[in-house]
C-alpha cells in the first residue's frame, strides 16, 4: 500500500540534502565546536556557516542566531528570559499572548502567572485572526512582553504581525512570534515584521528533530536561561550538536531557495483537496478558510463523527493525518484553537488537519479524495450523533 502522508505540520520527512550535510559529522567530523585545534575548528566552521543560513531565512544578522533543541526551548527562552528579571518589580510585568498559541507558549505563561506576572490572552475571530484592537486595548504601562505566533499550526491563519510589531515598536514592548509553522512555507522577515525574538524548529521545515533556534535581536536584554560554558555568546551553554544544526542550516537554505517554488505547489494542492472534499461530502465545513493561510495546511470539520476515529480510519487506508485534540488518558479534550474560534465542542472534536508538503504528489490528492470520503461516510453510519436526512437513500 502506498502510505499517503498529510501530517507536515506535525513533522516533515528529512531532506535528502540535509542528511547528506550532516553524515560528514556522525562520522570523521567529529570535533567538538569549542576546541581550538583541527577537529574542533572545522565543526565550529559547519556550525557558523548554519548559522548564516537560518540568519538569511529569517534576514537576520547570523551573530543574531542562537541554537537551542528546538521550538519548545526558544519559546521558553524568549518568555522567560524577557519577563522572569521583572518579576522583583512593582507593579508586576504584564504579558500579551493569544488565545490560539502553541502549549510551548501558554504553558509558560501559564507558569509565569504562578511566579506573579499577569497575562492577557487576547481573543480572535471566527477565522482565527487575532483582534488587534483588543491587543491595543490589552497593553498597561507595565508590559514587558508582547507574544504572538506568525501561524497557527491547526488552522494555517497567518496573524498581522507588521501591525503588531508597529505597536510593540511605539510603545517599546518586546516583540516575540513563534514562527514554528511559517518559517520556510512563507516570508518570514525579522526587519519587516520589527522582531525582537523568534522561535523556529528543525523537524518542521525538512530538517531534524531535536534542533532549533531563536533569534535574539541585537541589544535585547534576555536573562540567561541555562548556565554552564560560554557557548553562543553566552546565551545558551552546552556542547552544540553540530550534526543537527548543520542539517538545520542546509534545511533553511532549502527552504529559502524553494520558498516561492513550495508555495505554489503546495497551495495548488491543498485548495483541490479542500475543495474537493466540500463539494463532494455533506455536512463538512473549512475553519479559517477566510484568513490568510499558510498554503499548505486546511482545517475540517466532518460533522457527526469523532476526528479521532476518523484519524485511525484514514490510517488503516493508509492516509496519515492528525486531529487537532490532543488525547490524554483516553479523554480527548477539543482543541483550545477551535474553541477559542467559537466551534461548539461536538464540531471541535469532528475537526480533521490535513497538512501537505514539498514532496506532495497530486495523485495522492487524488486518491485522498477517494479515501476520505468514504472513511465519513462509513463512520457516520455509526454515529449517533449524526443527524442523517429523513430523505436520505440507502
């Protein structure tokens, strides 16, 4: 069976290319970037030309670039290096973030109200768009952090990050995204966008897992997070794992070689595919379809139907796609994302992300719009909670 993978927003597949750059240092290449002979200077060299590659992705300065494990580490290090030396102070420091952000970015929030600081969380529309208007509202006198993700990694939405920074900027905030999920699917600019802070991972963008980085601009005061040697300027102590940020450099070098290329393969795709299945399967909606998107990804809800079952449905046809509930101990919980766009829980917990890549063919298009379908017209068979029409044949 040909497996079908719609899950990039989860993970993506290593490229090629990058596994290649990396080999070298599994192997012979194993110096230690911090040592002053040989071995260590041709890792350190690896490891600074990386370092260019994700600064001209994100047209940053490379001496802006601090490698860390990955998105969840330079969220955390954003928010709690900004605001954590500002908790001593009166009246406590006040956070800005969204009601639709990642659990790297409200779980540490969360964490920094029990320390003593205040948060707001600013609500979005039906599509997912952050009210600006209430982010003005929101901000006090002591605001010291403004935090808002580039793209939603459920729905795709893109937030008007330029308006935001132009805020931040007069009202001197710092300004962080967690661009995760737009980092090499769209123009992500640090100059344009006025960033003091961003966080990017490896895995999303045709790299590794376990590597990412943050971009701390020039002049930003951030505590430390951890403690140890001097690596990267102090920022972030630790032996650098040269194999993954070298595959992370040779991804952001892909991905901005490919940008536009990517773009429009990918959105080709993704728009048949959602509008295939709105025309062909009744009672299904798209979520966010009215905002700005990332190309690549769309948000379906099947109503009648649990997205789970649906999920382990598509699989055993060989599609892999996700929900966008996480489960935990057999309770699954409908997204936060969803509700906070106003979806009643039952039509949260029918919502499906299909998520497509670079290597995306459109005969696996094709056949999805064969596979899923028929998946939800079985399962609704099934369903209680499926309301089937009165006229309907069988």
């Amino acid at each position: 069976m040909h497996r079908i993978y719609l899950d990039h927003n989860s993970t993506t597949p290593v490229d090629p290319a990058a596994i290649s750059a990396m080999l070298p240092f599994f192997g012979d290449e194993f110096g230690n970037a911090s040592s002053i002979h040989t071995f260590g200077q041709c890792a350190r060299a690896a490891v600074e030309t990386a370092r260019e590659q994700v600064a001209a992705l994100l047209n940053a300065k490379p001496q802006e670039i601090v490698f860390t494990s990955g998105g969840t580490e330079s969220d955390n290090h954003a928010i709690f290096g900004v605001v954590q030396p500002l908790l001593e102070s009166r009246p406590r420091p006040h956070v800005i973030t969204t009601a639709i952000e990642h659990e790297a970015v409200l779980n540490t929030c969360q964490a920094l109200e029990k320390q003593g600081a205040t948060v707001t969380y600013v609500s979005v529309s039906r599509d997912g768009l952050v009210d600006v208007d209430a982010l003005r509202d929101a901000l006090r006198p002591e605001t010291a952090l403004i935090t808002v993700m580039h793209a939603n990694n459920e729905l795709g939405t893109v937030q008007p990050l330029a308006e935001i920074g132009r805020i931040a900027a007069e009202h001197d905030i710092y300004f962080h995204t967690d661009a995760v999920q737009s980092a090499g699917k769209i123009q992500v600019d640090t100059q344009a966008l006025r960033l003091d802070l961003l966080s990017i991972s490896g895995h999303k963008l045709y790299g590794p897992k376990g590597v990412g980085a943050i971009y701390i601009k020039g002049g930003t005061r951030l505590r430390q997070f951890l403690y140890g040697g001097h690596h990267q300027r102090g920022f972030r102590p630790g032996t650098e794992n040269v194999a993954g940020i070298v595959g992370l450099g040779k991804a952001a070098e892909l991905a901005r070689v490919s940008l536009a290329e990517d773009f429009s393969h990918v959105v080709k795709l993704r728009d048949k595919l959602e509008q295939g299945l709105l025309s062909c399967v009744p009672d299904c909606h798209a979520n966010g379809a009215a905002a700005p998107r990332t190309p690549n990804t769309s948000n379906i809800s099947f109503s009648g139907i649990e997205g789970e079952a649906l999920v382990i449905a598509l699989d055993l046809k060989g599609l892999a796609c996700s929900t966008g509930a996480a489960c935990s101990s057999g309770a699954v919980e409908p997204s936060h994302v969803l509700t906070a766009i106003g979806l009643p829980a039952l039509e949260a917990r029918a919502s499906i992300r299909f998520s497509l890549g670079r290597h995306t063919a459109e005969a696996e298009i094709d056949a999805a719009l064969e596979i899923v379908p028929a998946a939800v017209a079985q399962l609704r068979k099934l369903s209680p909670a499926y309301n089937k029409p009165a006229t309907a044949h069988h």
